[in-house]
C-alpha cells in the first residue's frame, strides 16, 4: 500500500509540471463535440480520383482513418455495384454493405460503422434484376482508430521537455567530440549523413546555447567546429554543386550502398544552410552567412525551367540519376527564410517557380514521395513510397506565407488529412501479451519504414497547428495537441533523451536502437512552437 501511494504521489507531482496554457487548452477543448466532427470528417474521402483532379493514389496503401475510394473498372452488363465491407478480425461479426452505380466511390454509407480492424472490400457488379454478373474489384486493409480524445495528457511543461532533448544530445559523448575536434566522432554511426545529423547538430547547439546561456560557450564552439567540418567537406565554389557539404560520408549504413556512392539528394544542402544561418545569427561571423548564400545560389542554377529540381545528383557533376523529381519543401522554406529574416528578395523568382511546379505537378498527381537518403529512389512507382514526410511539411508551408488563396488552403487541409489518413495511430490493439505495441499517438514515416517516428509526430503537428492558426479550428489544436502531449510521455524522464521511434521491440533489437539527432531537434522545436502559440493565446 506503501508503494502504492508513493507512486500516485509521484503521478500527481509529475502532472503538476504540466504548465497552465497546457491545463487550459484541455479545458478549453470540448472533447465530444470534437469527436464528433472528427467522426463525421471521416466520411470525406481525401482527393479520391474519381473528382478527375489526380489520379487515384492509394494502390499501396494499408490502412485508412478516412473513407476511401478505389480505382476498381467498370464490369460489362452492370446497372450497380454491391459493396461489402467482411471483418477479418477474429472474434467480430457481421458485413456492411450498400449499392452505387459506379465501383470507384468512397466508402462513406457504411464507413463509421466498420469496426476497427483487418477488413476485405468487395465489389460485385449487378445487372438491373440485381443479380451478379462479375467482381469489379477487391482489397483488403486496416481500417484504423479515428481521433478520440482526450489522450494522456502532456506530463511536463513543453519548454521543459524541449529543454531535456537539447541537453541529452548535448551531453552526448559523440556531441562532445566536437568541442576539441572539425572531424565527427563516428561511433555515432548516422554522422555518415553529415548534411542532415551534423546540420541538426549545429542547429540544436544553438538552439541550447540561446534557450540556456550558462551552455552557450561549449555549446557555440562545438556548433563552430561541426560547421567547420561541413566547410571543409563542400564542394568549391567553382564547381556544379558549389558549397553543397556531402548527404554521404564515409562507408557506414547506406553511405556503403553503391547507389550512394559521390551521389546527394539535392534538398539536403538546404539543412546545412539553415544550421549556417543559425550559427550566423548566435555569432554574427559572416563567413557562415556567405556560406548559406552560397548555397541558395547554387539551388537557382540547378533549377529547371519548370520550377523542378531532381531528387538526387552526382556529387562532383550534379548529373541527375534519374528522372525522379524532388518534392521542394526544403528549398522553399529556405528561400522563405532568406527573404523574411534577412531581405534577401534575391531568390523570389525561383521560390515561385518551384511553387508552381508543386502546385501543378506533385499536387495534382498527389504523389508525396519519399526522398530519403536511406531509401533508394531507383525504380520506384508512383505512389510506392509515399510520405507524411513530404505532405505534411508543405501543408505548412502553403499557410506560412504571411497570406493564402483558398486554394492553397484546400490543399493544405487535404495533406494534413492524408498524413493523418496514412501515417497517423490514434491508438493501436492490445497484443495477447496485454501491451499495446506503439506509443500512440503516433505517426509512421513513409510506405517503406512502417514505423512510429518522432519527426513524423511533428510533421503532421506542424501541419495541424498551421491550419489552427489559418482557421481557429479546435479539431486541428486537439489532434495537434494529442501528438505533442505523447512526445513528453515517451520521453525519458532520467536523462531527457526523445527516441526516435516509438514502438515496442525485444531486448536485441532495443540494444541496436538508433537515435537520431535531427529527429529529437525537430522534436525540440515542434515542443517550443505549441507553448509560444498556447501562450499567445493565453495572454
């Protein structure tokens, strides 16, 4: 009994940490009410192919939250189609069923009724005395948790947590390293991905040093020295790809992989300019500004005359390696970033451009894909990788621009939805073991790592809290909120360290866990952004 009050003693200490724009944000928010225009969102089917707008995307998808519709043809003789929804679950009765004239439309009669769970669709065509004449099409999937808050509150005040993640990677001994030396310390193995790992370094260096002075000199010469390595490993500046630092480095993970050899993906350099940027802004030392000017200019040569870049180049030629296009998010918040925090309008041109591309290209094709520097970009089809990754963080984008059309705010709620439709658990089974196997919520990367991602969580909270912030919707604040909230849970209350992903795994694969630095930067920020905008409207 002893233990007992002891530990519900320090349950009550630890949600009194919680900070008061984050009690008041709960209160504020009508959960059923919520609940119930999420459940009733659910029955719009997101850009289903038969509005002629894109094609149909979702051939790879597993699971939905949203009513979907799929691209299954027509069956000669039929005057209607049959709908049947089985569960394959064991243990759950019943079909859900209804009849329309076209087998390519959204599941919305009957797709609040569905339980949760593994369920095959089929289609059936009739003639007009209702009988079967033939099967238009077939799919199983998971249809998955729709939103249902409240979820477990947030157990520490977000700056604190924020605060926590920066400190563990400080206090990391590869973060350490830098502190005395301009080369990485490579027991830290995802150092191979200097432009994204070394660039977040930078990045949450300052970050610490502006948030916690009393770190700021360790934390500004280790930013200096991992700069330094970015520097000296940047193609020249007469060169294609000038003051581009590496996406690959040394033979480790999938720097090894021969496809990556003297090859990097062409958004990348845009993460290193930003860590210049940062170090520019903490230092004022020009020569890191220059640098991150540098790279924008190189981004403008090797634009296309439609506003595209190619996802991924030779190092020393910028030769593309195929005709995948890069999806723009990073280049454009980069340019955005130039013009807003410093004035250079110089780039204006080619950040319209590209937005016009993705407008009329990756929008209307609605296909997000991946451009990971772990994941091949060789011969994949449309729609076989696609990503929360890109989705969510140009929804944001769309709404950062100061003003929106309509359209661009249309857009953007379509990309959140989808990134909650694909990517995003509300909740997830219990095992026969009794555990749950995902901390949710949470959010998977991309089709080819099905996995709960901390970055991921903060894409799709970046996209939710922008479109609070666009239309004052209290859907969009409680699913971002739910997601933020889970980043505090999952965090290590000892040490302050973020995993990377959240997901239950056994003893060896917990020993070979990976931690990844740019992802706990990111989860940093995303903690800081939903405090400043809760404190702004608790002032």
């Amino acid at each position: 009994m002893k233990l007992l009050l002891t530990l519900l003693s320090s349950c009550v200490l630890l949600c009194a940490c919680c900070d008061t724009a984050c009690k008041s944000a709960d209160t504020e928010l009508d959960y059923a009410e919520i609940n119930a225009e999420a459940a009733r969102r659910y029955l719009d089917p997101i850009r289903p192919g038969y509005e002629g707008r894109n094609p149909y995307w979702n051939r790879f998808a597993r699971k939905f939250i949203y009513a979907p519709a799929f691209d299954f043809e027509p069956v000669e003789g039929a005057a209607t189609y049959r709908f049947t929804v089985t569960p394959l679950e064991a243990g759950v009765q019943g079909t859900w069923s209804f009849t329309a004239e076209t087998p390519k439309v959204a599941l919305s009669p009957i797709w609040n009724e569905i339980p949760v769970g593994q369920v095959r669709l089929v289609v059936e065509a009739l003639d007009s005395a209702g009988a079967a004449v033939g099967k238009a099409g077939e799919r199983e999937f998971r249809r998955d948790y729709p939103f249902a808050g409240p979820y477990t509150p947030a157990v520490r005040d977000y700056r604190q947590a924020a605060r926590m993640a920066l400190l563990y990677i400080h206090r990391m001994p590869e973060i350490q390293h830098w502190a005395e030396h301009t080369e990485p310390d490579m027991s830290y193995r995802h150092n191979t991905y200097p432009c994204k790992i070394i660039g977040a370094t930078i990045r949450a260096e300052v970050l610490l040093a502006q948030l916690l002075p009393a770190h700021k000199e360790q934390a500004t010469r280790i930013a200096r020295n991992a700069a330094q390595f970015l520097i000296d490993r940047s193609r020249k500046a007469d060169e294609p790809l000038a003051f581009f630092p590496p996406t690959y480095y040394k033979d480790l993970i999938a720097s090894k992989n021969a496809e990556n050899q003297n090859k990097t993906m062409t958004m990348e350099a845009a993460s290193a300019g930003h860590a210049f940027l940062d170090l520019y802004d903490l230092t004022g030392d020009k020569t890191y500004y220059d640098r991150a000017i540098g790279i924008a200019d190189t981004y403008v040569r090797l634009q296309r005359a439609d506003g595209s870049y190619p996802i991924k180049v030779d190092f020393a030629t910028a030769e593309p390696v195929n005709a995948a296009c890069a999806m723009l998010h990073p280049v454009l918040r980069y340019f955005q970033r130039l013009k807003a925090d410093y004035g250079v309008g110089t780039y204006a041109d080619a950040q319209a451009r590209g937005e016009r591309w993705m407008r009329d290209v990756a929008l209307r094709s609605f296909d997000m894909t991946g451009q990971f520097e772990d994941v091949t970009v060789m011969g994949l089809q449309p729609y076989e990788n696609l990503t929360n990754c890109t989705a969510a963080p140009y929804a944001a984008y769309l709404l950062s621009k100061g003003s929106h059309t309509d359209e661009e705010l249309a857009d953007a709620i379509d990309l959140a939805r989808f990134s909650e439709d694909q990517f995003t658990f509300w909740d997830t089974p219990v095992t026969a073991d009794g555990i749950k196997e995902k901390a949710t919520p949470c959010v998977y990367e991309q089709y080819k790592y099905q996995k709960p991602v901390d970055a991921s969580a903060c894409n799709v909270t970046g996209a939710l809290l922008s479109l609070y912030e666009a239309t004052g919707d209290a859907v969009y604040l409680a699913k971002g909120k739910a997601l933020v909230d889970n980043i505090t849970v999952v965090q290590n209350v000892v040490n302050g360290q973020i995993p990377t992903t959240w997901d239950f795994r056994g003893t060896k694969s917990d020993r070979n866990r990976t931690f990844w630095i740019n992802c706990s930067y990111g989860s940093a920020v995303t903690l800081l952004q939903l405090a400043d905008l809760l404190d702004s409207h608790t002032r």
